[in-house]
C-alpha cells in the first residue's frame, strides 16, 4: 500500500482528483474514527474531519513519507480535535486521550451473529441430510462438556473401540453433504478447510 499511497499522493500534488478520491476513500475512515473518539457532536466531527483533509492539502508538497500518512493523518485530525474542544471551552472525554485511542476496537462485527446463525443454519440442514446413527453418534460426542468413550459406547450399545472411527466416517459423511449442496457450501467454505 506505501507505493500505491506514494503514487496518489503523487498524482494528487499534479491536480489528479481521481488519486485525491482515492486517498480519501482509504483513509476517511480513520479520520473519521478519530473524530468520533473524541465525541464531539457531530457538526464538530465534520469539521475536524474537513479540517484535517484540508491540512493534507496545504501539505502535499511537504509530505515525504507516505508510509507515514496514516499517522500524520491521525494526528492531524487528533490536533484540529483539541482545537475545536479548546474553543468550545468543553473538555477532554478522558485524562489520558493518546491510550484511548491507540486501544483496538475488539468488537465483533456489526453482521457477525446474522452471518453465524445462517452458517449453524445451513450446517443442521446438512447434519438431518445424515443417517441417523451418525446423527446420534455426533451429537453425543458433541455434549458439553464432552462424554468419555466410554460413557458414548454405554449410551450408544456400542464397542469402545468403534467411536473414533465411526465418527470419522460419520464427519466425511457430513462434509460430503455440504459440498453436494452448493448454498451450504458457500456459507461454510471457511470451516470446511
């Protein structure tokens, strides 16, 4: 990305608004996070976003790293963040801004449950697709907390010996129905690797 971010930057010193979309388009979202971090209302967000996007235009000339763009960016946008809560009178949203910002976002996904209720979904359409000794079999080992073998070949009436193996020949079999089904497959291509 450092060449392709050279190369905007480049063409966006010579009048290319094409590159300038593109560098917006990589890195507003950055910005954007860094503005809203500060929870600023969100007239003042857009205008230190404006602000810091404005800056890199007066600056183009003087940038001469481009693998740090991104860092000058979040500070630049940091800087016109304080300035706009330093004119305003209000204060800080925390003593220690530089740790809040630099802690990872370790939220799921806003889509993360809809897309694992539809791969469990697809894989129990394909688990009823089994026989129904493997249906069984799999969803005794699967317990939790997961039963001895023991305890599996007493409630199964079945050989010690035998689970291990069944239940390899019972997940081909599960695996076999989700790539037979091409729906299925897609949703759990990841899980089957």
């Amino acid at each position: 990305m450092a060449t392709d971010t050279a190369a905007l930057l480049e063409a966006a010193r010579l009048g290319d608004q094409a590159a300038w979309d593109a560098l917006v388009g990589d890195f507003n979202g950055l910005v954007w996070s860094i503005a809203r971090s500060y929870r600023l209302e969100m007239a003042d967000a857009h205008d230190a976003v404006q602000m810091t996007w404005l800056r890199l235009v007066e600056n183009l000339n003087r940038i001469k790293d481009p693998e740090r763009l991104a860092g000058w960016l979040a500070t630049t946008a940091r800087r016109e963040c304080l300035q706009l809560i330093r004119k305003s009178g209000r204060e800080r949203p925390a003593a220690n801004d530089a740790a809040l910002l630099d802690v990872p976002d370790t939220a799921a996904p806003v889509d993360a449950e809809l897309l694992l209720d539809e791969r469990d979904g697809a894989l129990w359409r394909a688990f009823k697709l089994i026989g129904e000794k493997c249906q069984r079999l799999l969803r005794v080992l699967m317990a939790s907390p997961p039963p001895s073998y023991q305890a599996v070949a007493a409630a199964l009436d079945i050989a010690v010996g035998t689970i291990g193996p069944a239940r390899q020949r019972c997940l081909e079999q599960l695996r076999r129905r989700v790539l037979a089904d091409d729906s299925l497959a897609g949703q759990l291509k990841g899980d089957l690797a």
